[in-house]
C-alpha cells in the first residue's frame, strides 16, 4: 500500500467516524434530587420544593410515597406546581389514600430553563410520613 492510499483511507475512516457521532442521540443529564420529607400532622400543613429546569428540558418527575401513621388513618395531600410569576400550572388531587413506594408524578411541556415551585399539602389532620424525590436535567432544592 502506498502513502497515498494509507492517507486517504485514514481520510476516510475519520469522515465515517464523524458521520455516525453525529448522529448519536444526546441525552438529558437527569439528576435525582432528595429526598424530601412530607410529614404533615394538621391540615394545612405543606412543604415542597423548587425545580429548575435546564435550558432545552421541559419536563421532570417526582417518585413519592406517603402513609397515615396510625391504623385506619390515611393520608390526604395534593400537589400544586407554580411557575415564577405564582400562577398554578397544574394541580394534582388524587383523593385520599397511602401512596406506596414507588408511586410518581410526571410534569411534561413546562418552559425550558424556567423555576418551577412544587408544594404538597395535607387534606387531613391525620400524622403522616413520607417523602420524595425530584428527577430532573436541572436542579431541586427547599
């Protein structure tokens, strides 16, 4: 094999290599943020967190669970997610019951690069544990 060949079939394998990097799907760097405690005891009660989204993301989700503490009792909470003006994007009520490990919440076509606030509040005066955890391309803190 001459120079010549051994040259252009160096050429030619770089051009294939960045042929097909190109074309490597780029995926979102999510993030697992918590966890964050729910333990209301009184109607009212409420906490949450803020999620921002990274430029490009319009999405994120919330693995959560939460129970009544004593038998019989079970816990009640909503979640209401804000924008930055305090204007209520969505809410969720899914009535009252134990939400068990595992269950989640997904937030889809919000405004990349935008804060979001996301707050829980208890519907009950029944003792109840739990937490969750944010999974977003972006940050989460209290």
């Amino acid at each position: 094999m001459s120079n010549y060949e051994i040259d252009s079939f160096v050429i030619f394998l770089g051009i294939i290599t960045m042929l097909f990097s190109s074309l490597t799907p780029v995926f979102a760097a999510e993030a697992r943020y918590g966890p964050f405690y729910i333990r209301p005891t009184d109607k009212g009660d409420y906490d949450g967190a803020y999620i921002h989204l990274s430029s490009g993301v319009d999405e994120f989700s919330v693995d959560y669970n939460y129970y009544g503490v004593h038998a019989g009792e079970k816990a009640h909470i909503t979640w209401t997610l804000y924008d930055s003006n305090g204007d209520v994007v969505e809410f969720r009520d899914y009535g009252e019951g134990d939400a068990e490990k595992g269950s989640s919440l997904g937030f889809y076509n919000l405004e990349p690069g935008t804060r979001y606030q996301l707050i829980w509040e208890s519907l009950t005066n029944n003792d109840t544990v739990g937490g969750f955890y944010v999974n977003v391309d972006g940050e989460a803190s209290k």
